[in-house]
C-alpha cells in the first residue's frame, strides 16, 4: 500500500511538472513574458536550478524595467556557467540598464575574454566610451571592430567620425573612402566622404562625390539633396569659382533650404569676393541678425558687413560694424594685469629678475594708473640689484606719468591721486638705505647710504654693529 502511494505521488508530481514545462514553453511561443515569469518561477520552485530559465527570467524581468531582478537572475545563471557568452552579455546590458557602467564594463570585457570577436558587446562598449567623452578608448574599440569585420561600412563611418571629431581628419577621410566602398548608395557616406574631402583640400574630389551622390538621390530637395548641394557650394568657393557657389547658393534659397544662415553667409563671402557688395551687404546682414554659432559676435561677419557697407557708400553702418569690430577684438585688460602680475611675481621669486621685469612693463600697458608694476620693479632693483639708482628712476616714472596726464585730461582719478603721494614717500624712503658688510677683521659693519633724487650717493659712512643699534634706538 504504502509503494502504491509513492508511485502515485510521484506520477502526479511528474505529471505536475510536465504540464508546468508545456505551460512554460507555450509562454515562451507565444512571448507572453507575465506567464513566462509565473511559469519559470514554478519550474524553479521544484528545486531544479536551469541556466535557461533564469536566463528567461531575467529577460522577462528585463522587459518590465525590473532591472534588479533581471540581474539576480543572470547572476545564478552565471555561477551555473560563468563561460556562457550569452548569460554574460545579457548581464553586462542589465546592470547598464540599472546604472551600474563599472560592473557592465566588466560584463563585456569578460564576454571578450570568452569570444574576443563579440562585435555585440564591442559596439556597446563603444557607445559608454563616447557617452563619457572618452574619445581615445573609442577609436580604439571601433579599430577592433573594423578589423573584425572589414566588411560592415558602418563599423568605418563610425570610425571616421570619431577621427573627424579627434581632429584627425585625413584618417577620417581613409574610412569614408572605405565606407562608400563597402556601401556606394549610402546617402550619408557619400555626405561624410564629401566633407572630409574639403577638409582636406580635395576639391574636385568632393565636386565628383557630391554629384555623383545627387544622382542617387533624385529627390533634389531631399534633406541628404540639400546637405551635398551645401558641400557643392562649399567646394567651388574654396576652389574660388564664385560664379558657381552662388549659382548653388540661389537655387538652395529657392528651394527652401532651411539652413539660412549657412547659405546666407557662404553667399555673402563668395557676393564679396565677386564684388558684388551690396548682395554681401543684405547676405551677411541676415547672418548677423540671426546670431547663429556666434556669427554676431565673431570677427568674420561684421568685419566684412562693415566693409560691404563701405563699398556701397553706406559709412554710417559701416563705422557701426567696424566699431563692433573692435570692441569684439578687445581683451580682458584686467585678466591680462592679473596675469602678467602674477606671473612677474613668480619670476622674481625665482630669482628670474630681468624676466620678471619684463612682465611688469608688460602689466603697465593693461592698467595705466596702477602703482604696483612700478613698486615691484623698484624693488627689484634696490633689493636684488642693490641699483638704489634705477629703482629711484623707475618710481619717478609714475610720477611723470601721472603728471602727463594731469597735464593732458586736466586732473587724473582720486586713485591715482593717492598713488603718487605713496610713491612720493617711497622715493624719500629709498634716499636712505642701511646695509651690513664684514670687514677685514671679521666683524659685522653697517655702510650708511644718503641718496638725493636722481639715486646719487651723496653721503656715505661706516660704523659699528653698536654704533648702528645705539644711533637706531635714539630716533
């Protein structure tokens, strides 16, 4: 009786189990991933651990943005088999999914350890270094996967735009060149190829490449239409054909090209070189008004607005243009004071003194009413130098100065005013100087000096080390 009981539980047990495996896999057809989940964690309730199960699991859990569960599930099913490319793969992408990037990195780089080919978790790799700006790491991984597959032409217009961005744009010519190859009816090849071209001077090339790309476009006025029609304008006016670029550049306007002021400002340069003025007047007007990529505030547009109006006999808005000129081209005097102070400091710390000099005139021409490149020289002079001469020649310098100005603006700023009584008392400061020798026995001296104002030595004395305290403690 009891054997009986057994085999029977057993039969419904197994029996149990089959119809969970058949509903598991019916969830599975049917992708159904709540029954998946309801089916593969009944399976798993049996005390039967599956590698593809919890790979399911995970999956589904996946898909209801229930990444933390998703992981624990890739996790047992990697302690069953940690050389399963697929368990580590969809590992790597869940804990990218939940925010983890260290422990996804070090999913896929273990997925390369077991298949170094994996051009899946290559090009995810690819996308979190470029996500972290990492730009050397990606050039390499794109590297890696031209050379695995040689054949895929995106793998080389991924890598050519990573060159053209690093700034190596004849690397980056070589990949369009092999991604045109590979794919020849690839609008956005040929418009990467063409650029790259004139980015490396290759005029007719490009000339070549656009025109044969606007034959597989047809549509003209397409978007990839306009963008090789943009590169055929740009081509001949580096080729300086002007008659040509602003035969493209009027037919981009005709036909809506929403890129205004590209074509305005292309136009307006090649209208200029023409010497058709007033065209480069009313083209680089509509540039400056737009303000696009900080055209207003460059030297190219209002410089060349301001001459067009000037062409045309249009002074007054031509003065108003080279004016904004100029005001753009100014500097920062204070950053450049700032600066050069500094740096002038440093030098004279470091013993660099005709350096450090130097930089202290060049802070003069920044701040015209400060005192301190005059004070700093000074003390150069009389402290490193012992030259008491120059250093009183340099302070008297700013007094001159303050007078031409006075004499020049009939007063000078209350700043200013005060820095030359400052300096006045320095100069009467430096007209007397202590300093210490050691004579023929040995001992300690102390070499009076008096100065009169052109930093000549009109008297001078020796005396002891005491006579020296004694003569100070009485003053």
């Amino acid at each position: 009786m009891k054997k009986i009981v057994i085999i029977a539980f057993l039969l419904i047990t197994a029996t149990t189990l089959f119809a969970q495996r058949e509903e598991y896999n019916h969830a599975i057809i049917n992708d159904d991933r709540e029954a998946i989940i309801r089916f593969g964690e009944q399976l798993l309730s049996t005390g039967q651990p599956s590698k593809e199960v919890y790979r399911r699991l995970a999956l589904a859990y996946k898909d209801k943005n229930s990444y933390s569960k998703s992981i624990d599930y890739l996790n047992l099913a990697y302690l069953l088999d940690s050389n399963d490319v697929k368990t580590s793969l969809a590992l790597g992408e869940a804990y990218l999914n939940y925010g983890d990037e260290d422990k996804a990195m070090l999913s896929f780089m273990k997925v390369l350890d077991l298949d170094s080919t994996n051009t899946q978790a290559l090009s995810i790799m690819l996308k979190i270094h470029l996500s972290n700006n990492n730009k050397p790491s990606a050039i390499q991984t794109a590297i890696k996967l031209c050379d695995i597959d040689s054949t895929n032409a995106a793998y080389f217009r991924n890598l050519g735009r990573l060159y053209e961005t690093s700034g190596g744009v004849k690397y980056a010519l070589h990949c369009y060149l092999k991604a045109v190859e590979l794919n020849p009816t690839h609008l956005g090849n040929i418009i990467l190829l063409s650029n790259a071209q004139i980015m490396n001077n290759q005029l007719d090339s490009a000339i070549r490449t656009v025109k044969g790309g606007l034959a597989i476009a047809g549509n003209l006025t397409s978007r990839s239409a306009l963008l090789l029609r943009r590169n055929l304008a740009n081509a001949y006016y580096r080729k300086k054909e002007y008659d040509s670029c602003l035969a493209q550049i009027s037919t981009l306007k005709a036909d809506g090209d929403t890129l205004e002021a590209y074509n305005y400002k292309l136009g307006g340069f090649a209208s200029f070189k023409k010497g058709f003025f007033l065209d480069a007047s009313e083209d680089l007007q509509v540039v400056y008004n737009k303000s696009e990529v900080g055209d207003s505030l460059s030297f190219d547009i209002p410089f060349y607005l301001g001459k067009a109006y000037y062409e045309i006999n249009d002074t007054k808005n031509a003065n108003k243009y080279f004016s904004k000129v100029i005001k753009n081209l100014q500097p920062n005097y204070t950053q450049l004071y700032n600066g050069h102070m500094a740096y002038a400091k440093s030098l004279s710390q470091g013993k660099s003194y005709n350096l450090a000099i130097e930089n202290f005139n060049k802070a003069k021409e920044y701040d015209l009413e400060s005192p301190d490149p005059y004070t700093e020289i000074a003390n150069i002079y009389e402290r490193s130098f012992k030259d008491y001469k120059k250093g009183i020649e340099e302070l008297t310098k700013y007094l001159n100065l303050a007078e031409k100005m006075r004499s020049t603006n009939g007063s000078i700023s209350s700043e200013m005013e005060s820095s030359s009584k400052y300096i006045k008392k320095r100069i009467e400061r430096s007209t007397e100087s202590f300093f210490f020798q050691s004579g023929a026995d040995g001992q300690k001296k102390v070499i009076f000096e008096k100065r009169n104002n052109k930093g000549e030595v009109i008297e001078r004395k020796e005396m002891s080390l005491d006579e020296f305290k004694k003569q100070r403690s009485v003053k």
